[in-house]
C-alpha cells in the first residue's frame, strides 16, 4: 500500500468518526452510496 492511500483511509476513518460526532452519518452513508453507485453505472457506461 502506497503512503497515498494509506493517507486517504486514514482520512475516510477520520472523517467518519467526525460526522459520527457532529450527528451526520446518514448524509456521509448516503453520498457514499450515491457514489458507489454513480462508480459503478460510469464503469459499465463505458466499460
């Protein structure tokens, strides 16, 4: 693992554990969904 990705999960835990804290995890859980799906549709699009 490069230290690039290492960087970003560790950002994703932490950004995680703050929207955790300040009462929005329902709107992180859903853009991520949005996105994961968005990724996927993209790669059959064009695949």
């Amino acid at each position: 693992m490069s230290l690039k990705s290492s960087i970003y999960k560790a950002l994703r835990i932490w950004n995680d554990i703050d929207a955790v804290r300040k009462g929005r995890v329902g709107k992180r859980v859903g853009r991520r969904v949005a996105g994961k799906a968005t990724g996927k549709s993209m790669r059959k699009l064009f695949k």
